[in-house]
C-alpha cells in the first residue's frame, strides 16, 4: 500500500500518468472515492500517458467510454448503476482482456468479486487530495480467463 498527496488538480494528472506508464493491458483499476474526489481526473492522467489524445470526459451518462491509444482503455463509470450482476454485464466483453485495461468509478461493489485489481482510493483532506494505492488479490469468482488470457 502506498500513499500520496496530491496538492492540486495536475499533482493527480501526473499521478494518473505514472500509473499509466506500468500499465501493459489486461489490469483492472477501481477508483473510489467521494463526488468530485479527482477520480476522472486520475483516469485523464493514465489516459495521456496511453497515448490518447481525445479528451476524457465524465462517462457518468454513457456509462462507459471507450478509448483507442497504446491499449484501449475502457472508462467506466458505475455511479447510476444499482446492482452488482448489472456491473459483472458492463465489464464482461473487456474484463482482464489483452490489450485492454479498464479503470471504473463507483465499481466498490464489485471489489470482492474481482480476482485481482489495483484499488485507488482518493480522500478529500481540506485542500488536497490523499491518494492510497493498493493491489488486491481476493481469488475471487471472476477469474482472469473470463475475458481472455492476460
Ligand atoms: N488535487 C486535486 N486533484 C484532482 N482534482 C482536484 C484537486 N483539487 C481540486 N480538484 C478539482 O476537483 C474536481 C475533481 O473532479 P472529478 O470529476 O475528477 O471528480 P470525480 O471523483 O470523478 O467525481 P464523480 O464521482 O462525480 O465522477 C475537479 O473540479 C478538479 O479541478
Ligand atoms: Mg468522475
């Protein structure tokens, strides 16, 4: 587990960009967190460093926007969606997919189901932004074959 502090909105650009750069496809990344926490911006950061130049907006109302770089990153964003089969559905064509990484806002209800994800959680503290890493194995029931080899 590890933590940052993220003073102002390019802090989390730059954050979103580091993870970006490790990313190789197949990784699921869950990013929790309050309203108008950061999470889209953190997605913006990891979409730049995949070399995606279209600009990365809130897929609250689209539920899931798909983007074309380096991988295909699918941006999900669950917030509207009530239950956990309805997510398992969303996620399945794109789910631990070769040459696909998928990074989804208000996923918390999933987390247990999932085998192995990278969980970023990202706290409001007065000004700044705590942001804490952790990568989660649950062995959980959706395994990696599922959507494809890694
Ligand atoms: N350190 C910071 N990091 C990220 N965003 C910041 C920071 N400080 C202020 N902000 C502002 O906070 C807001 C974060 O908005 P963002 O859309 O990323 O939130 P979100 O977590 O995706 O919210 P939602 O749950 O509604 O999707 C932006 O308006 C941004 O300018
Ligand atoms: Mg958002």
């Amino acid at each position: 587990m590890s933590q940052f502090i993220s003073n102002r909105y390019e802090d989390t650009v730059e954050y979103g960009k580091s993870i970006g750069l490790s990313l190789t496809g197949g990784e699921m990344i869950i990013l929790s967190g309050q309203l108008g926490s950061g999470k889209t911006v953190l997605a913006k950061g990891i979409a730049d460093s995949l070399g995606i130049d279209e600009v990365v907006t809130s897929p609250s109302f689209s539920i899931m926007n798909l983007y074309n770089g380096r991988l295909e990153l699918c941006h999900f964003d669950f917030y509207r969606i009530e239950d956990r089969a309805e997510m398992e559905d969303l996620l399945e064509d794109f789910l631990y997919r070769n040459g696909y990484v998928c990074v989804v806002e208000w996923g918390d209800p999933i987390m247990d189901i999932l085998e192995s994800f990278l969980h970023i959680q990202i706290d409001i503290d007065e000004e700044a932004r705590v942001i804490t890493e952790e990568r989660r194995n649950n062995g959980g029931r959706v395994d990696k074959e599922r959507g494809g080899a890694v």
